[in-house]
C-alpha cells in the first residue's frame, strides 16, 4: 500500500496524517519548517497556534463550535485530545496553553508508528506517482505552491487578513485597576482580567486609535479584503465611536470592584499559557506599528506599565473557491488524488480548520483501502462544515466561514423557531454523528 502524502503540518495537516495513520495507512507529513520560516509562527513544533489561544466556546449544546469540539472528540481527534490536556481556564471556552499544546500534537505524531515526518518545502504540486495527497499548507501558503494551484485549477486564489493579538505580562498589570471576572462569573468566575475605562478614557482611547500610525501595506496587500470575524482594532474602531465597546469592548455582565458598577467600557485578557505569566488582549488584533500599540494599549487603565510579550500583528490568508473546485470527498476535481484541508479550503477556524483536516484524513485512507467513503450526515456539525465549503455555499461570492447553527438543515416544522433550537439541533447532532460512526466502525 502506498502512502498518503500531507503537506503542511498546522492543526488541519497534524490532524489528517493522525486520521489517516489511525485507520491503518502510511503517512509521510511534510513540513517547512524550521528551514523556512513564515511571517506568523514563531517555533517550529506541528500545530503551532499563531493567533489566539482561544478554541473558542465548548459548550456543546448551545454553541456550534462547542458541538464541534464534541463531534470532534467522539472521532477521535488529536487536537481535541490534545487541547484537553493543556487546557487553561477560561469561562466556558476552551483555551490552552499554546506551546504546551504543540508539544503534544508533534510528539503524538513523532512517536505514531505509521507517520514518518520530514523537514522540507514543497514549492509545488506533487508528481502523480505520490498517489494520494492532502494539501493542509494553509494561510501561509508558498507563492510558488499558490501558483501551481491556480496554474492547474484555473481559478485565482482569493486573500484575506489574520489578525495576531499582542500578549502581555501578568507581572506588569496593575490590579489596583484591573480585576478577574467572567462575563456573568461565567465557568470558574474569574478567568479574565478585566480593565476597564470611564467614557472620557474610551473617547481618548478611541482616537488614538484612529490616529495610530499604522504598518503600511505591501503592493499585494493593497485590495485584501479583512475576514469580518477577525477584524483588526482599529477598523472596527473606525466603523463608529461606539462599536467597540458594543464588540471587543462590551462591559455587560461585569461589575469595578471599586465601585461596584458596571464600566462604560472594558478590556479583557484571556490567560495564553498554563503558568499564567501570559495574558492576551481578547479581540485586540491590530495592524498599528509595534511603538504605536505600545503608546496606545498603555492608555488603558490597568495597563499603564504594561510589558508585552508579542505585539499585534496581521498576516495573509490564501483560501480557494471550495465549491467551484472540490467535490463531496474534499479531492480536487480536475486532480482526484489531490485533496484540500484547513483553511485553505474556505473555512475559518482553529477547530473548523482541524475538523476539514480530520474529515480528509479519513476519506483519503477509506480510499486507500478500498472503502466506501461516506460523509458525516449534514445534521452533524462536521457535516454541515463540510457540505457548506462544497455544495452549499455560493461559488460565486465565496468567503471564510467559521461553524454555526446557520449551516444546519432546520429542524422539522414548528420547533425551528424554539427557544430549544439550539440544544435540539445539537442533540440531533450527536445522534447521527454517533450512528455514523458506528457504521464507518462496522465497514472497517
């Protein structure tokens, strides 16, 4: 049996190479990096998080990632296994620490008995006699593969930017301002550090913001459109006075210790790493040069003094057009051998990114040997994903989607519009996820 090639080793790549080993293939998992580097990632272990920490809500019956966290774990994924070994707290999300997290993920594979993982580039598509191939290289995809996509698909690669949110210091926060609370004392009650601002501190805040020198754009940057779910501060901030302290900024469900009152406006930060030394700025990507976010961000009460870690920064993120370009089973139409995973293929996500490299993983070593390949039912989360990037969405206006409640087929007349909907489609989710899984058991 030959063996299936992955090219790229983030979160999508680590997790189709573990799907595919686990069902009995060979896997070669190729990876860049240390000998290239990229823009964004800063070591060189598999899975490496490079914005957030964050794999957002994982509250399975209300939330669509959660139920994708879920659906996930019932399938045996590796990131999911090995972000609930790091896990940080954070409220009802699932947060990890980061490096901790990639050391699980790349020793997992290290050690898997049918993953052989080589350091190098793959500048272009691989030759037939590879046979099954799963393209996983994701926003950072290399110009030279990029053109060869395009070259052999005949459709233009679409771009848009990643944002990075700058990390602080815990040392360096002032909590004689600050304090730990969720929203609603939401989880453990206190999982975030909270900073807020009176409404003569936000305005000033604010047009510093718009003010704020910022890092120029490169000549094919110049017409990349900004992925609305990611949106750098300071275009958001420039939509309106009061659209951050509706968004990032919101004080609802919060209370100043101080005073007991709820703030005009606040910043949050989200612990980054398990001994708590690390906090990120929740929803503060930004593309303001690095001495601006310093001038900026230190008018906020609380973090007068602050340290940073890492400063914000933004990045390009190269997607084709799923539906116009895959078929049901992510393989390539004009190149069946090839398949697309992660974020390449349109959707957005940490979690969504992994999930797409799952599916792959699993359809390509079903091919492998011999077996059917049937998909996730659209009732499930991985389904919905999956039918949304090929079949559903609109080739034509294509754009990043992350998982949600939206992409799901309606639950029959009457209980759609129930207050219930979402723990409804969630347990039909489960349901037919499991009665999936247990025929794709029986066929093995």
């Amino acid at each position: 049996m030959r063996s299936i090639h992955v090219i790229g080793g983030g979160l999508a790549g680590s997790e189709a190479a573990f799907q595919a080993a686990e069902a009995g293939c060979h896997v070669v998992l190729h990876e860049m990096r240390p000998h290239t580097a990229t823009d964004a990632h800063q070591g060189d272990g598999l899975a490496e998080l490079v914005c957030s920490n964050s794999l957002r809500s994982d509250d399975a019956m209300n939330n669509a990632v959660g139920l994708l966290h879920e659906e996930m774990r019932r399938a045996g994924s590796l990131i999911l296994r090995s972000a609930d070994t790091v896990r940080l707290p954070a409220g009802g999300a699932l947060a990890v620490d980061r490096q901790a997290f990639s050391h699980a993920v790349t020793e997992a594979l290290r050690r898997h008995p049918r993953v052989e993982i080589r350091r190098e580039q793959i500048t272009r598509l691989p030759p037939e006699d590879w046979g099954s191939t799963i393209i996983a290289t994701g926003p950072l995809t290399a110009p030279s593969l990029a053109a060869a996509i395009t070259e052999v698909t005949g459709e233009s690669a679409l771009s848009f930017f990643d944002a990075i949110a700058p990390i602080v210091y815990h040392d360096s926060i002032n909590f004689e301002i600050a304090w730990m609370q969720s929203r609603y004392d939401k989880g453990d009650g206190a999982d975030y550090i909270n900073c807020p601002l009176s409404e003569d501190e936000y305005r000033r805040f604010v047009a510093a913001l718009l003010a704020g020198e910022k890092t120029e754009f490169k000549e094919w940057e110049a017409s990349t459109p900004y992925f609305e779910g990611c949106l750098p501060i300071e275009v958001m901030a420039a939509r309106g006075a009061d659209t951050l302290r509706f968004g990032p900024m919101k004080p609802v469900g919060l209370c100043d210790p101080r005073h007991g009152r709820r703030p005009f406006a606040v910043v949050q930060l989200r612990q980054d790493n398990a001994l708590g030394t690390l906090w990120n700025m929740v929803g503060f990507q930004t593309k303001l040069r690095h001495s601006e976010q310093t001038r900026i961000f230190r008018m906020i009460p609380g973090l007068e003094n602050a340290s940073f870690a890492r400063l914000g920064g933004l990045h390009r993120n190269t997607f084709i057009n799923s539906p116009a370009l895959l078929d049901e089973s992510l393989r390539l139409k004009q190149r069946p051998l090839l398949r697309f995973a992660g974020q390449i293929t349109g959707v957005e996500g940490y979690v969504e990114s992994a999930a797409i490299g799952l599916l792959a993983g699993r359809f390509a070593a079903a091919e492998q040997m011999g077996r059917a390949l049937v998909s996730p039912p659209p009732t499930t989360a991985l389904g919905a994903l999956l039918r949304h990037i090929t079949l559903n969405a609109d080739a034509k206006s294509f754009q990043p989607m992350n998982v949600n409640f939206g992409l799901f087929p309606d639950l029959e007349a009457g209980r759609s519009k129930s207050r219930a909907r979402k723990p409804e489609l969630s347990a039909r989710a489960l349901a037919d996820l499991d009665r999936w899984l247990a025929a794709e058991g029986a066929a093995c």
